[in-house]
C-alpha cells in the first residue's frame, strides 16, 4: 500500500470550509492519476512539521509564485 502525505500551510487565518477546498482537489487529481477515486482522504488544518521540515523551511527563501 502507498500512502502519499502533503504538507503545506503557514497562514494564519482561512475561510470557512478551506479544508473541504483543498481535500477535493486533491481527490480530482487522484481519480484522474489512478482512474478510480481514493479509498480515504483524511485531511486537516492541525498538522505540524517535523524538526528537519521545520528547519528546511526557515532556510528556504519565498515558495516561487
């Protein structure tokens, strides 16, 4: 089994429903890799970062866009 994470975030305030806006386009774009919806999605704005995440993104410039 394959499980894919993603961490992305530092913001301090977003609208009401965001966690549903980012969970279906995660969903969309696993139907159109795989050809079949995802068994789960489990999703939230309360994660953290690991001590190595967190030091890579203090040493990291301004994410490109």
């Amino acid at each position: 089994m394959k499980i894919w994470e993603c961490k992305i975030g530092e913001v301090e305030d977003l609208p009401d429903g965001a966690d549903s806006v980012m969970r279906e386009a995660v969903e969309r774009a696993y139907l159109r890799l795989t050809g079949r919806p995802a068994a789960f999605a489990f999703t939230g704005w309360g994660g953290t970062l690991s001590e190595s995440e967190r030091a890579e993104v203090e040493n990291a410039g301004p994410a490109d866009g």
